[in-house]
C-alpha cells in the first residue's frame, strides 16, 4: 500500500535538534560521555509554591475533567496581571488574553489562523527554525529579513519600507532575540509598531527570553498602537523552569484572538487544571525569584565566557537570554565545523549558528542549562584538548 506524505511536509524537515538527540544518544549507548550544551532546556526546578499548587489541586477529586479552551479564569487574570506588573501593559484577561500549551503551539496557531497560499511572511536570519517550518505548512510564501553584528542584530526597517512588500501579511519578530541574546528597546519597537501599520503588516512577537539576565523585561504591546497591530506570544518555560509543562499565552488584539480560539479550539481540549493552578501561582512569584534565578545564570555564563574563549570565539558581551552567541574563529570554516570538531574531540556538544539561518554560519551558540560542575567540566576537557592531551570521556 502505498501512502505518501501530504505535500505540505515538502518543504519541512525534521527539526534539527529532534535528529541530533538521536545523533547524541547513539554515542551515549556506544559508551561516550556526553555533555549537552546545545537546548535551552532549564534543568533548575520551579519554585516549591508552583509544585505544591500543582499536587494540592491533583488531589481533588474534580480536577481531572476537561477544561475550557480559554483557561481558567483565574489563569487569564494572572496572566493580565502579570502583564501588568512585569511590563506596564494592561490587558482585559476576558478578551486579550488566550493561554496556550505552550509558545511553540501558538505560533502554530497563528500561522494557520492567518496564512494561506498567496500570503509571505517575514522571518529572522538568523531565527527560531519553528518560524519558517510553520509558515511553510501553512502554504506561506518565507520572505527572510537580515539581521547581522553590523546592525545591530536588528532588521533595518528603512531597507525593508522601500522594498516591495507585496503580499506581506505577517512579520515574525523576537526580542530579545534568540539565538543572538539581542534586546529591542522601547525606540526601536515603537518603529516597527509604526512600520507594520505603515505597510499593513501583522506583528506576531515571540517573548520567551524577556526575564533571563534582562534587567528590563519589554513587551511590544507597550508601545501605543501597537495592538492595532500586534499579537505576542510568552511562555513560562525559560522564565519559570516550566518547559516541560508546556504553558504559553497569546496576548494582544481581541478579535484576532477569537479567530485563533476558532482554530485552537479544534485543536485541543484544554489545558489540565492542576497546571493551570500552578501557573497562577508561578506568575504571582516576586521579583526575588528572577534575581535568585539570574544570579545562577550569571555565573554559570561566566563559565561559558570563559569555555568560548577556550575556543577562540567571540561573543557580544551585552547579549541576553539563555544562551551565549559567540562568532567563531576566523581559522575554522563555520559553526558546523566547530561544533562537530569539539564534538569529536572532547564529547562536548555546542550548537552550530547555522541551523537558525545563513547569517548564523560564522556563529555557535551554548545554552545556560546546565550546571556549574558540569560547565566545568565541558572548560576542563576543551582545555585538555588545546593542550593536546586525549580527552577521555568514556562512561565504560
């Protein structure tokens, strides 16, 4: 029997890092000892409270139904509050708020509430993979906006006004942005604002990384206007080491999020009501629990410095995030090359810049999620190697 793919998945591979976990694996079970810095995956727990909000509301015994495709309320009255106290937005938590299972299934959302044949969208290079693999299961046409260590990691939108924006529908920005930890301050968001109107083009910004080493957390829809415009996804994954229990929102203009709920609505049934609960109580935390948080990041980023220089890479020492970008030497050929030799040489593993876009090709990029002891050993065993000493890294 022969079945064959829809023709939407032409253009789609698989994501980069679903293959290189197995890539990773298959060393692992040969013997290797691995040590994974590539996936901003937070390895610290969430705070107790969020834990025990979650098990209190497990016990009950009506906690286990479906939800409603909305959230609670109480989840989208956190949200708006949040919203409130973290970036000075007031949200109505009845009509501009949608919780999500998390982020990466909004932009989703989005993308076939919006997109059809005959639409382009504008993406980042370098950018999240997920922007371009959405637009094409769409059936968008992916027009790439450059962004480059020339300029700032920030699109130049006077170059973009005067091409033809044709068909341009929608224009996916990310700040701070990831991979390169870039922040957009409230001048340079107020032009875009400005630009989407111009030119009739709807925003969608993804704002996961705002609280990670970021001593001024910005959204888009501060800026006035900008809902006319604008909707923007967050998450607490990166800011509240809740990755894995997927919760996301979608904040921003009324009547388009009624239209994503017509699409989501199909798509789920509901976010399980213990988690809603312990998201209520990880958006009530205060701001002691960023700085605790960011204090570890900002020493185990000290490592990383210190391993990228090992290296001989350069990074932008006003990035933000979870990560660190960091361009490689001018005597290696590009990231890939870099990553897959330090791969080989001393089992540790490093993002190739290229995976997120062209521009990134002369990039690497480490992830934060891991733990000092650990980033320590990734420092001793590239020491080992500069110093032409074998690297001996195997579990048996």
């Amino acid at each position: 029997m022969n079945v064959t793919p829809a023709s939407r998945l032409r253009h789609t591979g698989e994501y980069y890092f679903s293959q290189k976990l197995r890539e990773l694996a298959a060393m692992q079970q040969a013997g290797a000892s691995i040590i994974n810095l590539g996936i901003g995956s937070p390895d610290l727990p969430p705070h107790p409270s969020v834990t025990a909000a979650l098990t209190s509301t497990a016990a009950l015994p009506t906690a286990h139904g479906y939800q409603g495709y909305q959230g609670t309320p109480a989840l989208r009255g956190a949200i708006a509050e949040w919203y409130g106290a973290s970036y000075g937005v007031l949200l109505n938590p009845a009509t501009e708020v949608l919780p999500l299972l998390g982020s990466k299934e909004g932009i989703m959302h989005v993308g076939m509430t919006f997109l059809e044949a005959g639409d382009t969208v504008l993406i980042p290079n370098p950018g999240y993979p997920t922007y371009r693999a959405v637009a094409q299961l769409c059936g968008a046409t992916v027009r790439e906006y450059d962004l480059t260590a020339e300029a700032g990691w920030l699109p130049d939108l006077e170059a973009l006004a005067q091409s033809d924006l044709t068909g341009v529908k929608m224009m996916l920005v990310n700040y701070p942005h990831m991979p390169t930890g870039t922040r957009a301050d409230l001048a340079f968001l107020s032009r875009l604002v400005e630009f989407a109107r111009e030119h009739q083009i709807m925003l969608v910004h993804d704002n996961p990384y705002s609280f990670i080493l970021n001593d001024e957390p910005t959204s888009l829809l501060a800026v006035p206007g900008a809902r006319e415009v604008a909707l923007e996804l967050n998450s607490l994954s990166k800011s509240h080491n809740m990755a894995g229990w997927r919760v996301g929102m979608l904040v921003g203009r009324a009547d388009w999020l009624q239209e994503v709920l017509r699409f989501k609505s199909n798509m789920d049934s509901g976010m399980f009501l213990p988690v809603q609960q312990a998201a209520v109580a990880a958006l009530r935390l205060d701001h002691e629990w960023y700085a605790e948080l960011n204090a570890v990041y900002r020493r185990r980023r000290a490592l990383v410095l210190e391993l990228l220089s090992a290296l001989g890479c350069q990074p932008d020492p006003e990035q933000t995030g979870l990560f660190v970008w960091a361009a490689v030497p001018a005597s290696v050929a590009d990231g890939y090359a870099l990553s897959d030799e330090v791969l080989r040489e001393t089992y540790v593993f490093i993002t190739p810049g290229g995976i997120f876009g062209s521009n990134g090709n002369g990039y690497v990029r480490v992830s934060l999620c891991q733990s000092e002891e650990v980033l320590s050993q990734a420092l001793g065993r590239i020491a080992q190697w500069q110093q032409r000493q074998p690297v001996t890294s195997v579990s048996r």
